[in-house]
C-alpha cells in the first residue's frame, strides 16, 4: 500500500511540476508579443546616444539644431544615414520568446550591468532615458541584448559592429562635397567653368574656340566627389601657415552661395594636403590626387581651337567625287558579277 502511496505522490509532483511549467509559459507567451518593441522608446524622447565600449573612449553623438553631431570633435557633422539606419534598427526590435531570464545567464551571455561587450545609453540632457546592453552573438549577424531594468535577455538580429566607438566611423565624409545638379560654376587656375543645362561652358572663349568636354567633365566629377583622409581639428596650427599654397577653388552653388577649398602642401613626410573649406571651421588632410586633378585643370586642358569648316564648294566637290567613287565602284562589281562566255562555248554554237 505503501508502495502505491510513493507513486502516486511522484506522479502528483511531477503533475504540479508540468502545471507550473505550463502556466508559466502561457503568461509569459502572452507577454512577449512578435509585435511588442524590446525599447519602448521614440525619437522625440531622447537627443543623445552613448556607445561604450570595453576598452574604448565613450563616444556621444548628439543631435544639435536639427542635425546629429560629436561634440567631442567640436561638433563634427555624423552621417546622417548611418546614425538613421542605426536607430531605426533599434527602436525597431521586437520581443520574442527569451532566451534567458537571470542575472547569472545575463553575465554569461555579456549583458550584465558591469560585464557587456557593448552598452547603449538613451539621453534627454544629462537624464538616462534607457540603456541596452549588448553581448555574445549566438548566430551570424545576431546578437543577445538585455534592456537595463529587466531581466529578460532576447536574441535579435543585429551587429555589434553597427556600433563602433570610434568618432571616425560615424563622421560625414561626403560633408566637402558638392553635388554636381547643384553645381552654376567653378573658378580655378584662372578659369571659370559654367556647369548649364547644355554641358559646361567657359568664360571668355575666342570665336575660334571650345570646350574640352572630357576635361571639363572631370572637373565638375572631381567637385562632387571631393572628400577628406582625416579630420584634424578647428586651431590653425603654425605649421599649416608655412604650408605652400597649391589651389584655391571657388565653387558656386545653385542660389547664390559660393565655397571656396583652399589646398595647401603637401605637408612634411605625407603624400596629402591640407584642405580648408570656408564653409566649415575644419581643417583637413586629404589625399593628393583630387587636388593634383584640380591643378592640372588648366585653360591649355580644358580649351582647345575648334576644326576649320570646309568651304561649301570644296564640301559640294568632295561629295561629288565620293558619289563618282562610289559610281565606279558599283560599275566595277557589276561587271565582275556577269557571267563570261567560255571559247569552247562559242565554238559548240558556231
């Protein structure tokens, strides 16, 4: 009796056991909804985000007069496109089933609140909005990530890598350039360069002269393209006042405003130039071979004589002469094409 009394008493455990289990994961299933965000965040509540990194100097991106910038590096223009995309796949997670609940768990998937691989910090003026934390990757391109305050730990697709501490990676590196629709002239070398509807023109062209069309184009491809190496600051440094100077281009945009981008160097034991462009208090190093394109964009390059027009009677007389050619020709193949009588032909009809 005693016997039957043990078993029915495991089986009444393990029921009890299998009750809690289910019930459990029913209240939980019904928590985390595939349409439920893991951060319950809008963009309108915060204006900065932190990145640290273990190892690394935090990096602040905030955003300033409608733009987002590095104040670390006196306001330095970030990607608008990167740092979009990046908050778009944050804020857009959605919860599913955890894959961890437990401070234990949370310190060994890298996600605890003094052991992570990457932290991300959601600031209103120095108040913290929210923070995530993000950890080991379980799969390519995913990543466990835990919301400060909780405990459940998700696993969602997304790249660590998508959050580089470093201030290079995020800054604006198409911020020198000027689209080429956008482009009315550019004056260099002593030439202004007229970007119309019709193709680009020179001023002060002779009668008796044109626009290198390949030479001009690479002028306007060389102004939209114009990029940096590296960002060295706002201070001008004494040595930069010592620094040649190799190009000064004027650029004028569609509406009025006109850019200038002095190039001067190349500096001391460097293939690169120092770049400064009036629109911005930054110094630059660029590389030398968009500013030796530049240089090389001279009147001798970008114009040349046009072809002398044939008289109208030389051109009448020559299209003559190639019809008579032609004519010839014509006759020529014509005779080869009749067929020639054999002499043992004529003397069978003889």
């Amino acid at each position: 009796m005693s016997k039957w009394i043990k078993t029915l008493t495991a089986l009444l455990v393990v029921q009890l056991v299998l009750v809690a289990w289910q019930f459990g994961r029913g209240s939980d299933m019904g928590t985390f909804s595939s349409d439920e965000a893991i951060l319950a965040l809008k963009l309108e509540e915060f204006e900065s985000l932190k990145i640290v990194q273990e190892g690394e100097p935090e990096l602040l991106i905030s955003k300033k007069d409608g733009k987002w910038v590095v104040p670390a590096a006196q306001d330095f223009p970030v990607d608008s496109a990167k740092i979009e995309g990046l908050l778009e796949k944050l804020l857009g997670l959605k919860k599913s089933w955890p894959v961890a609940k437990t401070q234990v768990a949370a310190k060994q998937l890298k996600v605890g609140k003094d052991d992570f691989e990457r932290k991300v910090t959601f600031l209103k003026g120095d108040h913290e909005v929210a923070t995530v934390f993000l950890g080991t990757a379980p799969a390519f391109r995913k990543v466990h990530l835990r919301v400060d305050g909780q405990d459940q730990v998700f696993a969602v697709e997304f790249s660590s890598f998508d959050l580089d501490p470093k201030q290079v990676s995020w800054f604006d590196r198409g911020l020198l350039r000027v689209a080429r629709s956008e482009v009315e002239s550019v004056a260099l070398n002593g030439v202004v360069l007229k970007n119309t509807e019709s193709g680009a023109q020179i001023e002060g062209l002779e009668p008796d002269e044109e626009v290198v069309k390949k030479e001009a184009d690479t002028v306007l491809s060389a102004v939209s393209t114009l990029s940096f190496d590296e960002f060295v600051g706002v201070e001008e440094k004494p040595e930069y006042k010592e620094l040649p100077l190799l190009l000064e281009l004027k650029v004028r945009v569609k509406g009025g405003e006109e850019v200038s981008y002095v190039f001067s160097g190349p500096i001391e034991k460097e293939e690169r130039y120092l770049l400064k462009s009036s629109k911005y208090p930054y110094f630059f190093k660029a590389s030398k071979t968009p500013a030796d394109t530049l240089k090389a964009a001279t009147r001798e390059k970008l114009v040349q004589k046009k072809a002398p027009e044939k008289p109208a009677k030389e051109e009448a007389k020559t299209e003559d002469q190639e019809a008579e050619g032609k004519e010839a020709v014509a006759s020529e193949e014509t005779e080869a094409q009749e067929p020639q009588t054999l002499p043992s032909e004529v003397a069978a009809e003889q």
